[in-house]
C-alpha cells in the first residue's frame, strides 16, 4: 500500500485566471492505493456524500486509467467539495503521484500535471492545470498552454471557508467575455507585481498584485458577505483579499503576525452576514507527499 497525502490549492490569485496557483499548508487530502485488477474507490471525510465513487465518475478514475493503473482507492477527504480549494485537484494530484509509483510509471512531477487536470475535467469540464499543478509541485505555478512554471514560496495566507457552495461550472458562468484595454493593462502589472512578490516572499508585493477589475468582482457575487468580510480582513492587517478559485472560499495574504486577527475577522464577518464558516491560518507550502506502508 501506498499513501499519498496532496495540499489543498488556491488558483487564480486575482489577477491570475486560469494561470497562478499556490499550494496550501492546511486542509490536505489523502488517498492510499493498492493493486487490484480493476479500479475501485471509496470516499471519506469532508463531504465525501456528494463525490461519486464510481470510477467513471471520479477524478481518481480518471487518472488511475490515464495511468493504465487499475487499484483499489481510498480517499480520505480534508478538502471539502465545492470549496475553492482545489477539492478534486488534491484528489487527482494524490492520486497521480501514488498510481504512478505503485505501477512505476516513471513519470515526473511535472509530466502528471496534464495526467491530473484530465481527472480535473470531470469536473470543470476543462482540463485546467491551476489547482493540481500546485498540488503536485507546491509553491507558487504559472500554468499556461506551453507547460508550468514553478517557484518554491512560503508566504504567510489565511484561507476562509464559509458554509455555502459554489459550483466550479456556476463560477465560471459568471466571467466575462470581453475586458476594456485599462482593465487588460492594470491586471497585467497586478500579476507582474504578483509574481515579483512570490519570489520574494513578499507578502505586501502579493497582496498588492491579487487585484482583479474583471474576474473577481463577478464572482464576489456569488458568495454570501463577500465584500463585508474582505473589508474585515484588510482592517485586521490582510495585504490582499481575493476570491480562492472559483469560490466560496476566500484568500487573504499577511504577515504571519496578523494571522490569528485575520483569520477571525473573517470568521466573525461571515457570521454577521448569517454565514458559518472556518478560518485556515497557514502558509503556501509543498506538494503532493509520498508515504511507504503507512510510514
């Protein structure tokens, strides 16, 4: 047996749609494979009541035939669906990495982010690469058409997730299809500014740079409280503030100082708005895991 722990993910960082992800310290997910002659998935954990364990229906069926890697699954889920946290990103990049040692496929880190996004697919409905990238590789990627860049980063975030859900397909209804020059101008040099500050670990250069005039405000719309618990978080120190993904979840980039008021400004702002929800304080950290025979 192997065991594969994968981060939960954030993409888009604002100014980054369908290009920028990082990897997450907290939640996490965790899937153990064994050999078998045909592929079998259960599911437990953070609802784990709404994923399907048929395989044809599963992002970890998807990659386990990718990998002509046929196993018995378990996943034990610390990423809740519909989160904006890469729910099945953590899955399928898991998987990708444990299928892919069980059955020695001798792959790359960098050559399973394509194997993972096709399990991605499943559920987007396009093989995105922004949330399993940074799952796999950790860090901060820039995943484009021509493959993905990585840089190691270790800035301080606070991920808040409230109890509401936003589908990725929803999500993505609401985007734009055009964009003014000005607005095309000022993201570029958000994401510029972005990507200068991750490799300095900087988080007043990233927070800076999460600004989004063109994505981000449509789909502030769609989580409950949104602009309240942005402000909240900024008051208390917060850098940046964005949508994580497609939503609900939400971004804030800090001083590791700032965390804990952070994190519970954000709490108590989605709860004014009549909004439960649980506050992550950790940092952008490594990728997928491996673990030998439970080790």
């Amino acid at each position: 047996m192997l065991t594969v722990r994968a981060p939960a993910t954030s993409a888009n960082l604002g100014s980054g749609f369908d290009v920028f992800g990082v990897a997450l310290g907290t939640p996490a997910d965790v899937v153990r494979v064994e050999r078998a002659s045909r592929t079998t998935i259960t599911v437990t954990g953070a609802g784990s009541q709404y994923i399907p364990e048929d395989p044809a229906k599963n992002t970890v069926g998807a990659v386990a035939e990718a990998l002509d890697a046929p196993a018995r699954i378990r996943i034990d889920k610390g990423v809740r669906p519909s989160s904006g946290l890469g729910s099945s990103a953590a899955s399928a990049a898991a998987a990708a990495v444990a299928l892919n040692e069980l059955y020695d496929r001798g792959r790359s880190r960098a050559e399973l982010v394509p194997v993972a996004a096709e399990g991605e697919a499943l559920v987007s409905g396009a093989a995105h690469a922004d949330n399993v990238a940074p799952s796999l590789l950790g860090g901060f990627t820039v995943a484009t058409d021509d493959g993905v860049t990585h840089v190691d980063a270790s800035v301080p975030v606070v991920a808040c997730l409230p109890d509401i859900s936003v589908s990725t397909r929803d999500a993505r209804g609401v985007v734009p299809d055009a964009a003014s020059m000005d607005e095309v101008v000022d993201t570029v040099g958000n994401a510029a500014t972005l990507t200068v500050g991750m490799t300095r670990d900087d988080p007043v250069l990233v927070g800076k740079g999460m600004e989004d005039e063109i994505v981000t405000p449509e789909r502030s719309t769609l989580i409950d409280g949104y602009e309240s618990v942005r402000e909240a978080a900024l008051e208390a120190g917060a850098t940046g503030v964005t949508v994580s993904g497609a939503g609900p979840g939400m971004l804030a980039v800090c001083h590791r100082r700032d965390q804990r008021a952070i994190a519970s400004a954000m709490v108590d702002a989605f709860d004014a708005a009549g909004v439960e929800s649980r506050a992550y304080q950790t940092a952008i950290g490594e990728g997928a895991t491996l673990y030998r025979d439970g080790s």
